[in-house]
C-alpha cells in the first residue's frame, strides 16, 4: 500500500491513543517491527489558538518517520489551519509523512462538542474537513473512522466513500460502534465492506493482538495494512510477532531479559523527551504493563505505580521478573 513516500506491502501501524502514544512508545514500538506510527490526538482548536501543551504533542523528529499527526477537531477551517501548523513541524520537530483526521474517538467530552465519532452522523461534514486539509497542505491526509454510531447505523462504508472522494489517501478503520468503545468484539465484516467501498488503502483496527488475529483480520477483510493499538501498551513485541506471522517465520519468544530491557528502554526514551520526574509519573502505567501475566504482577504493578525515580522502576521490574525466572 501507498500512503505519499510510504510504500509498503501489509504494513503494521501503531494506533493514535491519547495517554499513550507519546515518543517514546512510538520509538519502542518501531524498534520491535511498526511500520508507520501516529502521535496522540491533537486538539486543532488548542494547536490553531497556541495552547502550550498542544504543540509538544504534535511534535515528530527524524528518528520517528515515517509517522502521522491525528487531529481531531470538527470546524473544517480550524482543522485546515492546524494542517498547516503541523505541516511546517511543531515545537521545534519535523514535518509529519501523513496527517490523520480523527472521526472515530468515542470519548463522551471529545463527542459532546461534535468532534470524534460524532462526526459519523455527518459524512458531508467528514467530506468539507477533508476537503478542507487537502487544499491546505501537500502532505497526505488520512482518516480514522469507527464502524458506525452504534448497531442500527453501521454506515462506515459511506464515510469512507466521502472522505475518499474529498481526497482522503487512506482509511484507518476500527471495527467497532461508538456505542462499544473499546467493549464486545469487533466486526471484521464491516471492514470487508469499507475494502470494497472504496480503491484507496483501508487498515484494519480491532482485536488485532498476536499472529492469530492478524491472520484472521487479513484473510476475512482483504484490508491492506493492520493497525495494532491496547495490545501494544506494555508490548511492543506484538509487532514482532504478527510481522513474523505474515512472512511464515518461526515466532520468537519473548524473555524475561527483553521485557526488562525494554521497559527501561521505553523509560528512557521518556526521559530524554521530558525529564525523569515528568517521565517516570506519564510511564507507570505502561512500565506495569510489562509484568503482565507474570507471578504476583498485580502487586508489583500497583509498587511501580508509586515509583518516583528510574532507579525505583528498574528495581521493581527486576524483582518482579527475577521471580518468575
């Protein structure tokens, strides 16, 4: 598939999430095997009116490409005006290879101002902000879409038709309902049917966690690339191991080794970006998400979430991994 410079046969993507999908997990991520990554979603609104926290979260270096900028906003012309901004490289960073429109978020706040997935209701309106971005900046646009608002109106392969005939390069589509959030499972089909609805691209989003579900996704849907998000979190290695899947190689295990070297590694990233302080308090979460499955995970978990150091965290996952060796 083709997304501007981007060429890749069924390349594996690492989902926008907001609290999430800051530079360090898109670094982790690319180091074990995603192809393309997206930052966590931008506010247009917040970029266009110069709100400070805004800015470092649309801001990509070198090291990071090919990746995405995801906005989300509902007022084409602010949108387009954001475009613009990210475009020349924000907070001092890089021009993004594509920049992704976010209509598929299904968080209340995000859909009560008619932004996210609020905007399935309204493929005109998903078609002007489109539109909109691709007259203002050279860069491909894409899109997220969700399958629809909820069961009765699954209307996916109309949105993408709209964004597509906007100008839209490619469709990053999660399977589910706005009113399933992240709940139930998703509906390859609806994939399937967005595949044959348009000629551009279309990534499959949902469910997408080891080889198994890759293979599933791929041979249900016919989609051109997969997109992998909650299952990265506290394990990059997923990547690895559904690439590994699609080229028929023998999957390779993870250690205990790895997971420790690549939670601090993770760590560090943050660090270098933001400092130890701000760092270890955004990277709890996801440093205990590295002992899952482990023995006593939950109690070692719930001690990294009151870490204050590096040098805590280190000692905490060591503990928790020594004990299962």
């Amino acid at each position: 598939m083709k997304i501007g410079d981007f060429k890749r046969d069924l390349p594996l993507f690492l989902a926008p999430m907001a609290g999430y999908t800051d530079r360090a997990m898109r670094l982790i991520c690319r180091r074990f095997g995603a192809d393309f990554t997206e930052s966590e979603m931008v506010s247009a609104r917040a970029l266009v009116y110069q709100d400070r926290k805004s800015a470092p979260l649309a801001r990509l270096l070198p090291d990071e490409l090919p990746a995405a900028v995801q906005l989300f906003g509902s007022d084409p012309a602010i949108i387009a005006e954001a475009a613009k901004i990210v475009a020349c490289g924000t907070a001092g960073g890089v021009a993004p290879t594509a920049i992704d429109l976010n209509f598929g978020c299904p968080v209340r706040k995000i859909v009560s101002n008619g932004e996210g997935s609020a905007l399935m209701r309204e493929p005109n309106k998903i078609a002007a902000i489109v539109s909109a971005v691709v007259k203002a900046v050279s860069l491909p646009v894409t899109v997220k879409i969700r399958a629809g608002w909820d069961a009765a109106e699954k209307n996916a392969a109309e949105c993408a038709r709209a964004a597509e005939a906007a100008g839209a390069s490619a469709i990053f589509l999660h399977a589910r309902t706005r009113s399933q959030f992240y709940a139930g499972s998703a509906d390859l089909s609806v994939i399937r049917e967005v595949k044959a609805a348009v000629r551009i691209p279309v990534v499959g989003n949902g469910d997408v966690s080891d080889a198994k579900s890759a293979r599933r996704m791929l041979a249900e849907t016919g989609c051109d690339g997969l997109m992998i998000g909650r299952a990265a979190v506290g394990c990059p290695f997923v990547f690895r191991e559904v690439r590994a899947a699609l080229k028929g190689a023998p999957i390779p295990p993870v250690t205990n080794v790895e997971r420790l070297s690549a939670a601090l590694l993770q760590l560090d990233f943050a660090i270098a970006d933001k400092g130890e302080r701000v760092a270890v308090m955004e990277s709890r979460k996801q440093a205990a998400q590295y002992l899952f499955g482990l023995r006593d995970a939950a109690a070692y978990r719930r001690r990294i979430c009151e870490a204050k150091t590096r040098e805590e965290v280190e000692a905490i996952l060591r503990a928790a991994l020594e004990k299962t060796e």
